[in-house]
C-alpha cells in the first residue's frame, strides 16, 4: 500500500498512464477498419471526428461552409466556431496519424495539467483525481472528442484565477465557449475574484481576437456568413434528441417531454442559489466545489451529451469526492458513478445491463444528477468557520 500511495503521489508515472492511454486511443482509432455511422451506408475512417476538424479548416480556407454535410468526406457535421477550426490548422497540417496522436495528447495532457495547477491540493490527491477519470478521458479520446480540453481549460481557469493570473484565465474560459458554447458557464467562477473589472475587460478583450481571428484567412463578409450559418445550425441541433442529461433523465423515468428551455433554466436557478452566499466567496472549499458544480451542471444539462462528454462531469466528481466529506452517502453516490457513469460503457459491464437498464433509463447522468445535487446543498448550509480554507491565494 505504501508503494501504491507513492506511485499514485508521482506526478511522472500518473503523467506517462495519461500519455499512454492517448497513444493506445490514437492508434486504435487510426488502424480499426472502417465502418458505417448512423443510417448512411458509406464507410468512413473510425476517427470521423477528427476527419471532421480536420477537414474544417480545409473548408474555411477555401472559403466553403463549414456548417454544410460533406459526405464525401466524414459523417455529421462541424458544430464548433470558425476560430476552432481556424486552431485545428496547426494539427491538419500532420499526416493524420501524427496528428491523431497530437490531438489527443493535447487533450489528455491540458487536463491533466490543470488538475496538477489546482492550489490546496496534494500530489496524492491530485494523483486519485486524475485516475478516478482517467476511464472517461479514455471514452473521449477514442471518440477523437475535444472535451477534456474543455474540461481542462476551466479547471485550468480555476487555478489561474487562484494566483490572480486573470488575463490567461479569461483566455481560458472564452476559449472554451469558442469550442463549445456551452463553455460559458465557466465565467460564474469569475464572481469569487476581486477586480472584476479587469476579469470583464480580459473577457472582452480575448472575445474580440477570437471573434476576428479567422480575419487571417477569410474576408470579413466570408466570417459573417460563417457565423450566420453556425448560428442556424446550432438553432436546428437544439431540437435534437435529450441525450444522456437531465431532460433524458426526466423522459425514461416519467415519461415527461420536458421543454428544454425550462429545465435548463430551473438549473440555471438552482446553480445560482448557493451563489447567493457571498459570505463564503472567501473559502476556498466554496470556491472549488463551485468549479465541481460547473463541470457537472455543462453536462448534466446539455441536450446533446453522449457517453464521451462525461469526461467533463467525471472530472467535477473527482474533485468533489476528493476534496469533500467522504461520509456514507458521499461514498455510495462516487461508487455509483464510477460503476453507472464511467463503467457501464466499457466491456467491463455486461452488455445485457447496458443494453436493457443503462440506455434505455438514462443511468449514466442519474448519479451525476445526485451528486450536483449533494454539491448544491453542501454549499447552501456550510458553515462560515475561519478555521476553512480561505481566501484567494496569490501563489
């Protein structure tokens, strides 16, 4: 045990685990035969996905529509923002199996940084935290996803704004919205700091550069209608289907056809609620449950979440549960995460269970929904005691 508890504190092995499990997800992706995707009956690659950001860039420097099918090319369409597709650039530019690799690294290795960047927090804590969602990390990286780097841009934020770095901080979390809009929820962190109108001016400061910034290889007219047409996609995408979150949730359990405007916005409100404590703004145990909270509620209320997403919740469960009360309760709602959410995809899970109970009653997002929710009231009835960890550090 002694031997575990030094290996899991070593920041090099858990670092070559991370880079490890990126390498074996690039090369599965890249030599696996090529298969069909939902109904169409061409065959694309088994990296689709980044065949897709890949191509995206291709697209916008010669000033196509990105938001158009190309089924020639990949399966689905690009959902990100012009200036996404304007970074993936530096990756296109790779034969796609260094590329691959590179992305998914990027990924991986963003992640995990941030959480070795989070203040307060010990080696060995940091060490279980990055285990805990190393299974999930591996789900996105096989789906060539870009939510670990979004995960990892807002705890990232997170620590930044801790040591008052506040100009890369709102980078990080406007850069996150540039990759998916649901990033946004990332700017309630910003409400613990002081000067936030240097948080509001970096914020806008960083909007504007990467607003513009695909100007380096589009006119300004060719941008315009690249954000028209992004914006209409995303306006289609949302009467899509429920996905793995609450309104899912609320659907195979009760049968109610939730409007997702309203369920997001009860959990924008009860988001908000602890927020209204502003006594606590000044301890750091508020402050990093806060960063849980954000990391669960992006998934928990995204229509659209699919098994890969939850890297970014299973991050937030990772600090919540290493960092808080590990009493009964606590411990059986982790467990249960660990087995529903992270486990029930892999081969490790009778495929029977996955197929008849897991899919179908939306399993993977129930424990996810709970501990939110154990989050929400912790942070509601703590205690203002000087003897919790405090204020802003500005290490």
């Amino acid at each position: 045990m002694n031997f575990l508890s030094k290996a899991i504190s070593n920041y090099k092995i858990i670092l070559a685990i991370v880079l490890l499990f990126a390498l074996a997800a690039s090369f599965q992706s890249y030599f696996q035969q090529a298969r069909t995707f939902g109904e169409s009956t061409i065959k694309y690659t088994n990296y689709n996905n980044y065949v897709i950001f890949k191509q995206s860039f291709i697209h916008l420097i010669e000033n196509k529509d990105l938001y158009q099918l190309y089924p020639k090319e990949h399966w689905d369409l690009f959902k990100y923002s012009p200036t996404f597709s304007l970074f993936f650039g530096a990756l296109a530019i790779f034969p796609d199996l260094i590329g691959l690799n590179l992305w998914n690294i990027l990924n991986a290795i963003t992640l995990m940084l941030a959480v070795y960047y989070l203040p307060k927090v010990n080696l060995k804590q940091k060490g279980l935290i990055v285990l805990i969602f190393l299974i999930e990390l591996m789900t996105s990286m096989q789906n060539e996803q870009s939510n670990a780097l979004i995960a990892g841009l807002i705890i990232l934020a997170f620590g930044l704004l801790e040591r008052q770095h506040y100009f890369i901080a709102a980078f990080c979390v406007v850069f996150s919205v540039f990759i998916k809009l649901f990033g946004i929820v990332g700017f309630a962190l910003f409400l613990f700091y002081p000067q936030k109108w240097k948080l509001i001016l970096y914020t806008t400061v960083w909007i504007v550069i990467l607003f513009l910034l695909p100007l380096l290889v589009v006119d300004f007219q060719q941008l315009k209608l690249l954000y028209l047409s992004w914006g209409n996609m995303l306006e289609a995408d949302h009467s899509g289907s429920y996905g793995f979150s609450v309104m899912g949730w609320l659907q195979s359990w009760f049968g109610f056809a939730a409007n997702k405007l309203s369920v997001v916005a009860a959990g924008v409100i009860l988001f908000l609620l602890p927020l209204m404590r502003f006594d606590l703004y000044k301890k750091y145990l508020f402050r990093i449950l806060t960063l849980s909270s954000v990391l669960l509620w992006i998934v928990i209320f995204n229509h659209k979440a699919e098994s890969p997403t939850f890297v970014i919740a299973m991050a937030g469960v990772s600090i919540w549960f290493i960092i808080g009360d590990k009493n009964l309760l606590n411990s059986i709602l982790f467990f249960s995460a660990l087995l529903f959410t992270s486990l029930s995809p892999t081969d490790i899970f009778p495929r029977f269970l996955r197929e008849e109970f897991v899919i179908p009653y939306s399993l993977k997002v129930v424990p996810c929904i709970l501990i939110w929710l154990v989050i929400l009231y912790k942070m509601i009835v703590m205690k203002n005691e000087s003897n919790e960890l405090q204020k802003p550090t500005s290490l």
